[in-house]
C-alpha cells in the first residue's frame, strides 16, 4: 500500500471537526490528520482529538505535512497560507470560495507551475458534486447559461420567510442549525453567491471576472409582505445567481414562477442548472452543513491521492468585462394600496393594476428609477 498522505488542516472548526470525522471511517483510503491550526487550543470540539496549533506555519512549513485542507473561511489570512503551502510544494484542498473567488486564477496558475494539485469541490455547493463535473465533463460543451441557487443560508431564511417566519427570526433559526456563519452578512448581502458564480463562470465559461464586477443584490430587503404579494401574482423569490455565455451575469432576489424548478428548492438545498444544445443539466443537493460539505473535501482529497503523479489541468484563462444584465422586471408600490398612476410609468409594459412587468431592462437604469421615486420595489424575473 501507498505511504499515507500526510494532511495538515487549515480550521478544525464545522466542517474540519465532520471531515476528520469521515475520514476516520475510511479503512481505504490512505490519509492520515498530522495537525489543525486554530486560533483558540482551549475550545471544545465535538470531532476527534488531534493535535492542535496555533502557528500557521506548523501546518502550511511542516515537513511531514504532504497536503493542506482549508477549512478556516474568510479570504485573508487563509490566502496567504493557502498560497505558502503550494509554494512549499504541497496540494491544497480548499473549502473557500473567497479565496479562490479573489485569488483562483493566480493561486491555480502557482500550483500548475509548482506541480502540485488545487481542488475547490467544497468551495461551491456544499455537498453537491459541482466543480468536478463543471471542470471535467461540461467543460467540453458550449453551455449557454448557468441559473441557480448557490447560497443555502438564505435559501433556509426565504423558505422560513414563507412560513411567516419575519426576517431576523429565520435567519436565527439558519444560525442555530449551522447553515449561517457567525456574521452572516456574506450570505444575506449575496456576496457568498457572487464568490460561487465567479468560480462557475471561470469553469464554464472559461474567463476570468472580479467578484466586485458582477451586480449584487442581497435578501437583506425581502419582506415576509413583498413574499406574500409576489406568491399571488404566481412567483416565489429565490436569490438567483445568473450567468450566460455572451457574458452577463447577477446575483439578485428573483422572481420564479411557482411552477419552475427553482420555485420547488427547499432549505438549505442549492440548486445549478446548465444550459446545452437547448437541454437543461441539473446538479442539486444540500449546499451547507458540515458533514455535507466535509464529503466535498474528502472526494478532493481522494483525487489529489490517485492522481498524484499526474500533475495539474488547470489552465490560466483571459480576464473579461461583463455585458450589461437586462432581466424583465417586475415593479410595484411597497404600499398595496396606493394608487398608481401608469402614466407615471411609460416606459414600463403591461399594467394589470398591481405591478407593472417591464420589457427587458438595464439593472442600472432600474435602479435610477428606484432612486428617484420613494415607495417602490422591484424584483427581476427569471
Ligand atoms: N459550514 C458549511 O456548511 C460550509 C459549506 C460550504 C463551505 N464552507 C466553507 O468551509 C470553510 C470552513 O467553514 P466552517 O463552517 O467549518 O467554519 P468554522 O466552523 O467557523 O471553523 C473555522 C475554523 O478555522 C479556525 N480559524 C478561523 N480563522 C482562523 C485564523 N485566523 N487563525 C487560525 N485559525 C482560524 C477556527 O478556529 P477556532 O475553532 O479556534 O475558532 C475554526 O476551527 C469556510 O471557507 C466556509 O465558507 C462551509
């Protein structure tokens, strides 16, 4: 048999304490925990003991560590370790997004050049199978479109909301069942789901975009009302992460007919589809929660295991400007019972006395829009 891997974990917290525990389990697969950074060695941990530090380079400099696993969030200080430890020449097996989000193309390219392996299966979708068939199997076709849910959190909280759950509440409960990070607002402002959808359109599309450039708008301004209203005009709303080929993209609550696909996903369930030759390709399951997650990083960590000697495939991609997003919309007072004049509106469509549905539009100039009139909202539809 092979001599183990050696894996030191960046993080030992929800999602490192489920993937040590996974691996555990595992008689075949040869891998051993040498080490986990933390910042606090007195917390207690529910995941099996191992040892633990508090110097990073203990973990990313060690000698008999052959393979990083990042599991610690948020985008520094995690790149500078992540982006050590390809430079000491070991694979890294990453969980985050806003790392590879803000740092994938160069920390990719270093890893190609260094010989070593940097797999993200985690960093999307939680526990769906979505990096390595967006990375092997769609690459190949010409996808049209991506259109999905990517944030869990706040797929549980708008699900929550249309069980009268007001805001703050639902996103306690997402919180209480570890679907929501301490600070949340990532999730909420959509900010987690643009990092995805910029992983995505750097796999499917094959060019590179900042985060900051795709437009964001986060659930933060949901009502349980503005649900309620939209759900009798026949929509439900889900934060829709976007993007087509000719290089568009949003992250936006979105208003989804009630029959769509999209309409039907549950709590923390994420949700990708993929357009091609006009078929539509679904990948689909639980995108947040710790031993979920966890089998992401550990069917990385196997591929980095078998396909040892056989290099990295990335490739460094062209950096690109997005096209402007024109989605319809749908605008209506925040007050039901304010009367609106269509006039006031001549540049928008079809009036049936509650909501006006615009022909497809600029986010921009829908915006501007907003800004110079009080009391209106405005959802984008899918
Ligand atoms: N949770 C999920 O459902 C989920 C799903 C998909 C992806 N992810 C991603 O997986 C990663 C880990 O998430 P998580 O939920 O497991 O987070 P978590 O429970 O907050 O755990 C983070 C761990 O990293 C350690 N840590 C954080 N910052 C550190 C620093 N500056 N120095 C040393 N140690 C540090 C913490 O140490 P202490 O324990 O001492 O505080 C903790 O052990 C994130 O990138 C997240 O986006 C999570």
């Amino acid at each position: 048999m092979a001599q183990p891997v050696r894996i030191g974990l960046l993080g030992y917290g929800t999602v490192g304490q489920a993937f040590v525990t996974l691996l555990k389990q595992q008689t075949a697969l040869p891998a051993e925990v040498e080490i986990a950074l933390v910042t606090d060695l007195g917390r207690p941990r529910e995941g099996p003991p191992i040892p633990l530090t508090t110097d990073a380079r203990e973990v990313v400099a060690n000698p008999r560590v052959d393979l990083v696993v990042d599991v610690m969030g948020g985008r520094y200080p995690a790149y500078q370790w992540v982006r050590e430890a390809i430079l000491n020449g070991k694979s890294v097996v990453t969980a985050n997004k806003e790392v590879m989000a803000y740092h994938g193309s160069e920390l990719l390219q270093l890893a190609f050049e260094r010989g070593v392996h940097l797999r993200y299966e985690a960093s999307v979708g939680g526990g769906i199978p979505l990096i390595e068939p967006l990375l092997s199997h769609f690459r190949w076709g010409p996808i049209d479109a991506v259109i999905g849910v990517l944030n869990g959190t706040t797929n549980f909280i708008l699900s929550a909301m249309e069980k009268g759950e007001p805001y703050e509440q639902a996103l306690a409960m997402a919180q209480a069942k570890g679907y929501a990070e301490a600070d949340p607002s990532a999730d909420v402002l959509g900010y987690d789901a643009v990092r995805k959808l910029t992983l995505i359109i750097r796999m499917v599309f094959h060019f590179e975009v900042s985060p900051d450039a795709i437009p964001c708008r986060g659930i933060d301004q949901v009502t349980v009302d503005d649900i309620v209203r939209v759900a009798h005009w026949g929509y439900r709303i889900k934060l829709i992460a976007r993007a087509y080929r000719g290089g568009r993209a949003m992250v936006w609550p979105t208003l989804v007919p009630a029959n769509h696909r999209l309409a039907f996903l549950e709590d923390n369930q994420n949700s990708l589809c993929l357009y091609l030759w006009s078929q539509e390709y679904w990948l689909e399951g639980p995108g947040a929660g710790g031993p979920a997650t966890a089998l992401s990083v550990l069917s990385d960590v196997y591929r980095v295991i078998v396909q040892r000697d056989l290099g990295p495939r990335e490739t460094v991609l062209p950096v690109r400007e997005l096209q402007p997003m024109a989605p319809e919309w749908i605008l209506f007072p925040v007050d039901p019972d304010r009367v609106v004049v269509p006039t006031a509106f001549p540049e928008f469509g079809l009036w049936n006395g509650q909501y006006f549905r615009t022909e497809p539009t600029p986010i921009g100039q829908v915006e501007q829009w907003l800004a110079e009139r009080e009391g209106f909202k405005a959802y984008p539809l899918l």
